[in-house]
C-alpha cells in the first residue's frame, strides 16, 4: 500500500499549482484504500510478482477519487473522512475540474499498461458507474423507488468498482478464466455488503466515526434500503412522514425517521441483506489457493459488515 501511495502521489503531480494543491488535499485526507487493497490481495492470492498490481491499484482509487469529487459537489456535501469535503474548501468547479485531471490520468496510467482486456475491464467500469450516477439521480426523492432498483444502483454506482479492482488482480496474476470470473464475483458481493453497511451507518453511526454527516442521504433524498424498508412495511404513520422526508429531502424530522427506523426493524433488514452478499463474496474464492492473502481477502468480509466506519 506504500507503494501505491507513492504511485498516486507521482501520477497526481502537474505543472498546474492547484492541482498539485487539492492533489496533496485528497491523498491526505486518507480513506480505508479497500478498492486498491484489493487489487493488491486478489494479484498476490495467485502468486504475482510483478510490480503492475502497484499501477491497477491507484488507477482504481484515482476513478474512485474522481467519482468522490463529483458525487460531492453533486449531493452538496460538505463532510467527507473527518474533514471538508474538496467542493466545500475549494468550491465546486474546482472539485469538478481537479475530478476531471484524475480521471483522465487514470486513464492515461491504463493506457500505459498495454493490456486491451484492462482497458475493456476498467473502461467498461467507468461507463457502468457513470449509469449508476444517473440511475441514483432519477431516484432521488422518488419515495417510490423499489429494493431492486435501488440495488441495481449499488451494482452500478458502488459494486463495480470492487469487482473491476477484484478481477484486475486476478487478471495480471494469470489466474484461469473461472478464476478471474470468481474473483470478479467476489469483489461485486463485498461492494454490495459495503454499500449496505454504509446505508445503516447513516442512520446508526456518528459523524466522528464515518467521517461524514449522519443523515446526509435523507438531506438528499435518497431512499436507500431502511427507508425502502420502512415505506414497504412501516405504520401508514411513518410511511407518511418517510414519504414526505425522501419528497422534500427534509432533515429536520431525521430524529423521528431514525426512530422509525430502529423501531421498524429496518437497520437488522439491511444488515441481514449485507451479510447475505459477505457470505457470497466468501463462497466465490473458497476454492482459490490457501495462502495469507487469500486469509485476508476472507477478513474483508467480516471486516465489511462488523464496521463502524
């Protein structure tokens, strides 16, 4: 992981001071690297020796980073990792441009590599995560929204990743095609039981520990799974005020909602859901070679759904 921080640091420099300035401010701001880890992991899980897995990795958190920097200015956010977030200390059309010079540096350092089936592979991420952008956007504020079409957005907007970054280990490594395949299975479980974690910590966690603001996604109007959760199976009294809170993205109910929510069982539904996708992720590299790494990629299933944070 030092080794891909050395690498994200070096592709993040440019002649262009502010660059180089919000560069700095993201690559401090830190983050639990678990996409670039799992390029990591998965590449070493099959005995690769060489140095590539290093590149893959920061591209994968470089197309992350970019995805952040819009998605911030997006949603308004002004907290991201414990601190402001890039929108809110430097303004959006920074943010948007500085996500921009990322982006496209990532795909310079793709290039770079030489390998058509990376490219397909991430190429084909960037587009599937941008659809999931926008399928997220048509459903905000709809208190309609299903529990498939919402998780079709966690496939999109958040698996993808996991599962480009995954398969991309696999890939360099020489696995064999099942491999690559159980891999890439692998790493779309774990994004999935991520996001849903991520979900119940908006309503369960403290700002402190997420290094966000809770309640950020009823702000925005997103029906994420407990408030899809409550709206299929709440009183027609919380179904009202869910209702009305995703319509108007109204905070200021958030202590009530958040009542609703424990109360209604919704919270222990997403968890269950979560756990669901770890015990998938499990189940696809069951068969991949005993070794620490694969122990590892193991411990990020536990890890994904025990978290606070």
């Amino acid at each position: 992981m030092a080794a891909v921080d050395e690498v994200i640091r070096m592709q993040l420099h440019s002649s262009v001071p502010l660059v180089n300035q919000i560069g700095e401010y993201i690559v401090g701001a830190g983050g639990k690297r678990i996409r670039p880890m799992l390029v990591l992991l998965m590449a070493k899980a099959f005995g690769y020796g060489g140095a590539r897995h290093h590149d893959l990795a920061a591209v994968i958190e470089f197309i992350h980073t970019a995805t952040l920097l819009h998605d911030d200015v997006v949603d308004e956010s002004s907290l991201r990792r414990g601190r402001e977030t890039t929108n809110a200390k430097f303004g959006n059309a920074a943010a948007v441009l500085v996500g921009d010079f990322v982006y496209s540096r990532a795909f310079q350092m793709m290039v770079a590599v030489d390998n058509m089936r990376v490219m397909r592979i991430l190429a084909d991420a960037t587009n599937v995560i941008a659809e999931g952008e926008v399928l997220q956007l048509l459903n905000m504020h709809d208190p309609d929204v299903t529990e498939e079409r919402y998780l079709q957005v966690i496939r999109s907007k958040t698996a993808k990743l996991f599962e480009a970054a995954a398969e991309l280990g696999a890939l360099i490594a020489g696995a064999s095609e099942e491999q690559v395949a159980a891999a890439a299975e692998y790493g779309r479980s774990l994004g999935t039981a991520f996001q849903l974690i991520d979900d119940v910590l908006d309503y369960s966690g403290s700002s402190d520990a997420i290094g966000k603001n809770v309640g950020d996604d009823l702000r925005e109007g997103k029906p994420t799974l407990p408030l899809i959760y409550l709206l299929q199976r709440g009183t027609s009294s919380q179904q009202a005020l869910v209702k009305a809170c995703i319509e108007s993205g109204d905070e200021t109910h958030f202590g009530e909602v958040l009542s609703a929510i424990t109360i209604s069982g919704a919270l222990e539904y997403t968890r269950e859901k979560a756990a669901e996708a770890s015990a998938s992720a499990t189940r696809a590299i069951t068969g991949f070679p005993n070794s620490q790494f694969k122990d590892s990629l193991l411990e990020l299933c536990a890890f994904a759904i025990g978290r606070n944070h």
